[in-house]
C-alpha cells in the first residue's frame, strides 16, 4: 500500500490546473511530500503542484482552534441562517455533491466562481441548443480551428501540443497541414498557432467588443447573405468572405471559443452567432463547437448541480425545491441586493481565488495556501484534489471525467470530509 513517506517518480498523473486535464505529467515527490513536475509540464502546472504541503489550523474570528471547534462554530453561522449563499464551488465531484447536500438541507443558493463565462454558453443551450465535440474529436479530425477572441495559450497552456500539433491522429491526418484562424481579440499571442511546417495562422483581429458585429456578419455569410459594406469591426468583408468559404470547404471545422474571455455585455449572443454558423456548415459538411472551460472544477460544479437538481449553478434551494435564475442568483446580484445572509466560499485547486469582500457572516473553505484579505468568521484549510486528496473531474468538453490521484500524505481533510461533518451535526 502507497505510504507517501518516500521519495517516488509518479508517471501518468493528470492535472486538474486547467479543463485540458493532461493525464501524462510526471511528478517527483521528495520525502517531505514536495511536488515537482519532472515531464509534460506547463507553467501552470509546475505551480500548482509546487505549492509546498502546508497544514495550517482552522481559525475562528482569526485565532487557531482544533477542526471540531471550526466544524461547530461553522454549525451554529448556518443554523442561524436563512439564506447562505454558498460560492467559489472550486472543487471535485465528491467534494461538489457535499455541497449539494449542504444546499439542499440549508436552502441555500449555489454559484461557482466563473459562472459569469459559464452562463454565456449555458443560456445558449437553454434558447436554442449546439453542435459541439470533445478534446479527443479535435485531437483526431478536426482540419481547419477558429479561435474566436480567446488567448487559449495563457487558459490552457498545452492545448496545441496535445490537441492540434498533435503528431499522432486516429485516422492518418497528416497534423501538420491543419490550418488555425485567429478572429478577434487584437492583443492575443497567436504564436503557438504556427504550424510545424511555418505556416502563419490567418489573424483577423478587431476589438473584442466588435465581435458581436464580426460574428454577425460572418454568420450571415455562412448562411448566404450578402452584406452591403466593406468592412466589419475594422476586418475586411472580403477577409471574412474568404473564411466563411474556408469553413464551408473544410472537412471538419471546429469554432472555439472561452466564453470567460468573451467579456461585454451580451455575449451569450456572440456565443449564439457562432453556434448557429456551426448548424448552417452541417448542412453541407462537418463542423463543431469547442466552448473551452473546466479552470476551478467549474464543469464538475455544473455537472453534479445538473444531475442531481436537473439546473446548473445559481440554483436556489430556499423554497425547498430547485429554482434556477442564471441572473438573480448570481453572487454579484445577491450581495449587491442584500439578497444572502451568510457567505460561504470554497476554493481548493487556487489559493488565489478569494472571496468576495462581504459584512456578512463568513465561512472560507480554502487551499492551505490562500492568504485572505479579510478575515472570515470560520476559515477551514482543506486539501487539494490531485495532490493531497484523490477526486474525480470532469474535462472540459464536459462528457469526459478523470480520477485525480493522491501524491502525497497530508493531515489536511478533504472537502467532502468537512462538509459531511458540518452536515451530520446541522
Ligand atoms: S495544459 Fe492545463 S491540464 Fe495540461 S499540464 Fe498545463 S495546466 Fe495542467
């Protein structure tokens, strides 16, 4: 049985800094349970798995006390509570179905921390449904990908070396021809978008808030509309003409996008534009849509919510049954109307993801590592999935999910473990 005690080299491990969830890292551990990614790292990951073990006590009204005495304390703020709100939701799959139970038994109202970009995508699905494909149908078929205003690179920093550049593919596509466009976004790094051969990416660029007109419009093209003007958000109508051509020749066409990134109002119908282009392309050839995510378990939050409840996030529990309201119950909107009473928070992959500044009551379940700005009535450390503690996360594309292994021994409990413990006693 693995004690953790000694130095080891971990191969296969998956990563959980990022929706990608590359599941080839290798990691070296040293006895004291330091983490250092030896092969297939990004930057991103060699700092998550960096971050040294690290057991600090639980605090109440700042000052260490024992986990029983977090746990109760924690008891008492939710019994006298009559509508907590619980966010952050940075976590796993077990870890997000204790949330759903504490939810369900505080009547509380559950949003994660990227609901913002989340919910651009969702209310399309909601009003008119897509067409979209995994990592691994990207990875194996796709010849033409439109990145639409997103700096994937910065996101999901491997995202070319596993899913474009990829030199194996299941069906012989020789990669290195696949061609990449850039639309929108002027101050993306478009470099990892060169080909192995040199070719440059095509790059339209115009301001991120012209891309309601630039999707628009190349909507419109795709569907065999003329359009009366030269230019569109500073592209060239022939530019977008001749890639509208390009979509309609290729053989599988992906359309991706962050809807995170996609930040100006309305967005969810930029998000629309470009889903019903992938529709009108299906007609005549192949064509996906990629909408990029899962940073901060946001997919595992979104998953667990739906099947246990039938909604995603910002869902109430107040009146005893689910209700969903992708605006009212955002944390921005229920603070700002003094809508919740007590505030809860959790963050376990990102000891920088903090609460929102808050008079209320609060309760921070976080990584051993957040330095909070404010200092919550009850904060309980808790261990981080993948690295502490195993748990399972859904990928991006939302259909695949990985087991997150243990890699070392630590003394700090898992989510699940506190929030049953907070439950059992309510
Ligand atoms: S690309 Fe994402 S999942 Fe892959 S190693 Fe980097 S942070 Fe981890």
């Amino acid at each position: 049985m693995e004690t953790f005690a000694q130095a080891a080299t971990m191969d296969s491990v998956t990563c959980p800094s990022c929706g990608l969830l590359c599941d080839d890292l290798s990691v070296e551990r040293d006895s004291a349970g330091n983490l250092d990614v030896s092969k297939n790292g990004c930057a991103k990951s060699i700092t998550f798995f960096a971050r040294a073990p690290h057991t600090p006590a639980p605090r109440v009204d700042g000052k260490p006390v024992d986990l029983p005495t977090a746990v109760a304390r924690a008891v008492e703020i939710l019994e006298a509570a009559h509508q907590p709100l619980i966010c952050g939701l940075g976590t796993e799959v077990q870890g997000m179905r204790a949330i759903m139970a504490l939810a369900d038994k505080t009547g509380a109202c559950l949003d994660h921390m990227n609901s913002n970009g989340f919910m651009r995508n969702i209310q399309v699905v909601q009003n008119s449904g897509w067409q979209i494909c995994t990592l691994t149908e990207v990875r194996n078929r796709v010849d033409l990908l439109v990145i639409v205003g997103t700096d994937i690179v910065s996101l999901f920093p491997r995202f070319f070396e596993r899913e474009i550049w990829n030199a194996e593919s299941m069906f012989g596509q020789d990669t290195t021809k696949r061609e990449v466009v850039y639309l929108g976004g002027r101050d993306i790094d478009t470099s990892a978008g060169i080909a192995p051969d040199g070719r440059k990416p095509t790059v339209l660029a115009c301001d991120l808030d012209q891309l309601p007109a630039v999707s628009a419009a190349l909507r419109a093209l795709i569907a065999g509309k003329q359009l009366h003007a030269n230019s569109v958000g500073g592209i060239k109508v022939a530019d977008l003409e001749s890639l509208a051509a390009r979509l309609h020749a290729a053989k599988y066409s992906v359309i991706t996008w962050a809807a995170g990134t996609l930040n100006f109002p309305h967005a969810e119908l930029t998000v629309q534009n470009m889903t019903e282009m992938v529709k009108s392309l299906n007609k005549t050839t192949r064509s996906s849509g990629l909408p990029l995510g899962g940073i901060e378990g946001d997919m595992n939050a979104n998953q667990v919510s739906t099947w246990v409840s039938g909604y995603p996030v910002r869902t109430s529990y107040a009146r005893g049954y689910p209700e969903h309201d992708p605006y009212h119950f955002s944390t921005d909107q229920l603070l700002s109307r003094g809508e919740a009473d007590t505030l809860l928070w959790i963050s376990t992959f990102n000891p920088d993801r903090l609460p929102p500044r808050t008079d209320l009551p609060s309760i921070v379940f976080g990584h051993a590592h957040m330095k909070l700005e404010q200092e919550p009535a009850v904060f309980i450390p808790v261990g981080t999935p993948g690295a502490d503690h195993r748990g399972i996360m859904f990928r991006s594309d939302n259909v695949v999910s990985l087991p997150l292994d243990q890699l070392r021994s630590s003394a700090l409990p898992s989510l699940g473990t506190v929030l049953t413990a907070i439950l059992q006693a309510l």
